[in-house]
C-alpha cells in the first residue's frame, strides 16, 4: 500500500480548499530580509550611501508605513530597490501589498508610471518572483519635487495611512492612472480631456457610493431633498467635503462640449488651460483626501506652488 503523500507549502489547502503558502512551525518565526525592485523612480534620496569607489551619493529614502521600514535606494536609468529588513515568512503578502501602495504614491507624487515588477524572498536568494509588468517611463509636472527627498519621505508617511484606508472604496490606483495617462505625450487635448472627465466622473460615483446615496434614474439622489443631483451637484458637495469651493462651471461646459462632440471649440490655447485647472483640483483634491499638509506643485497659472 503506498504512503500517503505529504502536501507540500504549494499543495496546501484552507477550508475551503483554495490555496495558500504553508509555513512550516520551525520556520515561521525566522526572519529574513525582502528585496523588491521598482521602475520608472525620480525619486532622487534624503540622506548618502557610500559607493564602492569612496563617492557619496544622496540616493537613499526611508519610509515608515505600518510599523515597518521600507529603504528606497535609487539606482540607474530610472531604477531603484526597496529593503525590508526583519520580515517573518507570514508578513511577505503583507509587505508586498504596502511596497505595491507605496509605488502608487510615488506614481501619484512623481507623475511617473512607477511599478514594482519583483523582489526576492529572502534577500540574496534564488527564490525570487518576477513579474511581465512593463509601464514606459514618461517625463510630466510632478506633483512633489521627486529632487527633494525630505518632502518625498514626508509625503509617503502622511498619506500612506489614508490611501490604504480608500484605495478601494474610492478606486484611487484607477484614478491615479487616469492622471499619468491624461499626461501622456503626444495625445490631442480633447483625448487629456477626455481622461480627466472620466476621472472625475469615476471619483464622483466612488464619493456617492462611499455615503451610499441611492441612484435614481441614472443619478445620485440628495438624502434630504430627494432631488437628483447631477455632476455639477456631485462635483460641488465632493470637493466641499474636503474644504474647497472651486468655480466648475467653465470646466463643466468643455467636458459637456468634447463628451457630446468629441471636439472642442476652444483654441489649444484655451483648452490647455482649463486642462491645467482641471489637473490643479485633482492634485489639491486628492492631497486634500490623503491627508496631506505643506507644499505641492502645480501649473505656472495655478501659481507654480500651493501649500495645505
């Protein structure tokens, strides 16, 4: 009769038999060093490391999310790492899902397509994990100085805490990319619009399903009133409920106009600055709903520099 055979960390099932990693007892405790490798970074550094050759090279970031240090060290052509020191075998998913948040951030912060496409488990291993993510790197305004360092760290530490608590409630990685895509050179100024109006209307449902205002009609309905609200309505009770009162109403009128038309009757001129406004209020909309306070970037005709 043949022996039964024992599950390998692959093979074993939870109740209700999908699958999961098994740790075994005697190595669950133990605690190695990950290693993640992230592209498309600007980040530039906060403090020096040594290199080989004797030269000091401010290249090194440290965020504390969750308790944990992440040590990012940029590395040529828009490449860099990011060391976790201390991490047990049952804290590794965890890690990776705040390496992967923290990505977003930078994206967001840097208006570059960053993305971790792999680490190693433990650090200097042969059991690493590597992913087919490709995302072209592309050159737009940042919204933090990706050459300040200090502000990058301080950025990620204030807003990490917040967008792990709304990054599915309020779809915030969809909405982060519709930024870099609307930013994407060479696209015609209708298709920018077009992505950031998308985007509004994406944070305008997420904003009234988040409050669980009922749907009439194709429309939120006011839980007073029992009117309709249509996107003007949405857009005003949205933005006011992190503090601002923007006037809407030019930058309603071009997305009406390039939805129902496809094209705009404003000159390049014109659109591209209602194309700046709009991505000024999406900037100090989403810093605003993280939970961020200092300075940040935005067009020369928002003013180069807002502070929260």
């Amino acid at each position: 009769m043949p022996m039964p055979q024992v599950a390998t960390h692959e093979q074993k099932k939870d109740s209700e038999g999908r699958g999961k990693i098994y740790i075994p007892p005697h190595k669950a405790h133990c605690m190695s060093n990950l290693r993640a490798y992230v592209l498309n970074s600007k980040v530039q550094g906060e403090s020096f490391s040594e290199e080989i050759d004797g030269k000091s090279v401010r290249d090194t970031s440290i965020f504390t999310c969750e308790g944990q240090r992440f040590i990012l060290k940029t590395q040529p052509k828009q490449l860099a790492e990011i060391l976790v020191e201390n991490v047990a075998p049952q804290q590794v998913t965890a890690t990776m899902e705040a390496i992967e948040r923290i990505c977003w951030l930078l994206a967001f912060a840097t208006q570059s397509q960053v993305a971790c496409d792999g680490h190693d488990y433990p650090d200097g291993s042969s059991h690493g994990v590597r992913s087919t993510i490709h995302r072209p790197g592309q050159n737009a305004d940042p919204v933090i100085d990706p050459a300040d360092g200090t502000a990058i760290r301080k950025f990620v530490d204030q807003t990490y805490p917040q967008f792990k608590a709304l990054e599915s409630a309020r779809s915030l990685k969809v909405v982060i990319d519709y930024m870099l895509q609307a930013a994407r050179p060479g696209l015609p100024m209708e298709c920018k619009l077009v992505f950031l109006s998308v985007l509004l209307e994406n944070l305008k449902h997420t904003y009234g399903t988040q409050l669980q205002y009922a749907v009439k009609g194709g429309k939120f309905v006011d839980p007073v009133t029992k009117a309709r609200l249509g996107f003007q309505d949405m857009m005003n009770l949205m933005f006011s409920a992190v503090g601002m009162t923007p006037g809407l109403q030019p930058l309603v009128d071009l997305r009406n106009e390039v939805l129902h038309t496809g094209v705009a009757s404003l000159t390049h001129a014109q659109q591209k600055l209602q194309y700046d406004a709009a991505t000024d209020l999406i900037r100090e909309y989403l810093l605003r709903l993280l939970g961020f306070k200092g300075d940040f970037l935005v067009s020369p005709t928002g003013g180069s520099v807002k502070t929260i």
